[in-house]
C-alpha cells in the first residue's frame, strides 16, 4: 500500500477546514425575510397607533356630547318665575344650584297649575305675606309670637327681604306652600326652604303688605295669584 506524504496529508486537511461560500440565493432570501419581518412590524405599530388616536378622539367626542347635553339640560331648567298677583306682577329669581329639589318641585307644582287662583291666607306685616291651600294659623301664631324676640337679636343673624320661601314639612297633603318675606327675618332656615328672592315687583309685595287683615292675620279682601309663568330669561 502506497504511503502518503506528509505535505500532501497537510493540503488535504486545509481542503476539509476552508468555510464554505454562501450562495448569493441564499443572501437574497434572507434580505427578503428580514424585510418582510421590517414591513410586518412597521405596519402592526402603524394600526395599534392609529386605533389608540381613534378610540382617544372618540372618547373625547363622547365626552363632550355628554358635556353638551348636560348643559342643554341645565339650560332648558327655568330659572325665573312670574308671580301674575291680583295686585300686580312679581318676578323672582330661583335658586336652582343652592335648593335644586325644592325649586324642581316648586316647577312641577307650576306645570300642573297648583298656584293658578291660590289666595294669600296670611299677611303679616313687616314680616312675611303668605299663600297657599292651607290655613296653618299655628305656624303664623308661632312666628308672630317671637317679634319682640326676634327684634333682640343680633342684626346680622337676619336674612334679607324679599326672599321666596315654601315651609319645611312635606307638601303631600297640604301643596305647595309659598312665603315671601317682607323684612329681614332671623333663623329663617329653620322655618322655611328658601329657594328664590324677588327681583321685581317688591313695590307690588309692599302693597299686599299693607292691606287690611283680621285679628288672625288674614287679609279682608280676597288677594291671590292668578298664574305663574316660568321662564328661562328675563
């Protein structure tokens, strides 16, 4: 058997170590497969980019319809009532943020026509004119009886004239009560739920104020509302 040499074993060695070369087909479907994963990438963060602008504009337009009917809500609330007296016409102005149920119950007693003839049952003067369905002499006798009380207080515990009023207890029964001070009353909150103050019309108040009454506070002539008008704007 024939002998190799030793140089010839070398160069055969060095044959089998030496890298292959890669094909150019191969480079070419590798430049192709990392593109198409570049491309793939870029158009996957190109949607979830455009669906997260998508969903904040929606939310924002959802936001701001809510907004918008909300406002339109308070809008359409009235924030005026006329008083058409048998003496004349009295505007208030309602206090629809600070007593909010009670002025929507007052609206809904407007719209189903509680104060269309109602009679002033009571006028005291320097006090209070009051109106309504009931004749609650007792809450009358009540105030009445602590004038000379009331005058010993500190002045500036009193609350201003011309303020609109109903009385605390339920109105189930009785309706809808109304009280219009005519001078400034102290612990009023404790009497009444003030919901509103006049802003036209005091001379019209003063006038009801002035007619003639019995011994139980209640006017000799018949004075009463004829309608109220409620109304967004003056």
């Amino acid at each position: 058997m024939a002998r190799i040499k030793p140089q010839a074993l070398l160069q055969q060695s060095k044959k089998k170590k030496a890298p292959r070369s890669v094909s150019v087909s191969t480079i070419a479907l590798y430049s192709v497969v990392a593109v198409v994963m570049v491309f793939f990438l870029f158009a996957t963060y190109r949607h979830w980019s455009q669906r997260s602008i998508i969903l904040t504009e929606e939310g924002t337009s959802n936001f701001q319809v809510e907004e918008e009917f909300q406002e339109s809500k308070k809008s359409d609330v009235p924030r005026y009532a006329d008083f058409n007296t048998s003496k004349g016409l009295i505007t208030v102005e309602l206090y629809k943020e600070g007593s909010p149920e009670i002025v929507d119950e007052f609206i809904e007693a407007c719209q189903k026509g509680h104060f269309k003839g109602m009679l002033f049952q009571h006028v005291v003067k320097h006090f209070v004119i009051q109106g309504g369905d009931s004749d609650n002499q007792a809450v009358i006798e009540d105030w009445t009886s602590r004038e000379k009380h009331y005058n010993q207080l500190d002045k500036g515990l009193k609350h201003e004239a011309f303020l609109l009023g109903t009385s605390n207890t339920k109105h189930e029964k009785e309706g809808f009560d109304i009280f219009i001070t005519t001078a400034p009353i102290p612990d009023l909150n404790a009497k009444l739920n003030v919901f509103g103050h006049v802003i036209k019309g005091e001379d019209i108040v003063q006038e009801i104020e002035e007619v003639d009454t019995d011994e139980h506070y209640r006017p000799k002539s018949r004075i009463g509302i004829i309608d109220v008008t409620l109304k967004q704007k003056i």
